[in-house]
C-alpha cells in the first residue's frame, strides 16, 4: 500500500525553499538515504521552475506536487494546476527564463530514474518522476 502526499503551491519562485524543504522531509521519511534525498529536492526544485516559468510567456499562479510514496519508490509528478488564462502574463520571475530544453532537464534525467514530460489538454505542462530507493 502507498501514502500519497498533494501539495498546492502559488506560482511563486519563493516558495521553492518551501518546495525543497517539504519534499526532502517526505523523502527522509520514506526511508531514502542522504543522496537520494539531496536528489529528489534537487529534481523537484528543477521541475517545479520548469512547470511555473521555464519556457512559458508568463508563470503558473498554481502548481501541484503529487507524491505516491511505495515500498520502494518514490513517484513524484509536478503539473500546472491553472490555466492558461490564470498565467500572470508579462511577469518573469527568473532572470533569462531558459526554454524546456535547457540544463534542468537534464539534471532532473541525471538525478532521478525516470523523467518524463508531458503537456495534458490544456497545454499545461506535466512532469513525471521516479526515485528507486
């Protein structure tokens, strides 16, 4: 049987020390060991920007986390809740936003087992993500 944890977060690149912070207590909870936890909030940091920002002409005003924690596993996926009308347009809260294809994607591919990247109907973007302990 699997616990499964949601978060809801605001489009808000503050909130990613919230973010990292939360998902390396779960992960320590779950029983992984000190890298594998290191891992985790680093790919999830990653993901979130991407799903908020990277890419996009505005960012989310909300996101989801969604981890199902398993004997051993960890799947987390990461998606725009909002939708393409609730983007704060004209607002970049990083500087020199990247694309999709940039380093992130690749450090998350580093980091975790599986990544994949998925835009659901809306055109929101979809991150999908797997730790073996």
């Amino acid at each position: 049987m699997s616990d499964l944890l949601r978060f809801s977060i605001p489009g808000k690149p503050e909130y990613i020390q919230m973010v990292r912070l939360a998902i390396a207590s779960v992960a320590g909870k779950a029983d992984f060991d000190v890298d594998a936890v290191e891992d985790i909030k680093e790919a999830v940091a990653e993901a979130s920007k991407i799903v908020f920002c990277h890419g996009a002409s505005g960012f989310s005003s909300r996101y989801e986390i969604v981890c199902e924690i398993e004997e051993e596993k960890m799947a987390i996926t990461v998606s725009d809740s909002g939708s393409q009308e609730n983007r704060v347009e004209g607002v970049k809260p990083c500087d020199n936003c990247p694309t999709e294809g940039n380093l992130a994607v690749a450090v998350m591919n580093s980091l975790m087992d599986s990544v994949n990247i998925e835009l659901n109907n809306d055109g929101n973007k979809i991150i999908k993500m797997v730790k073996n302990k």
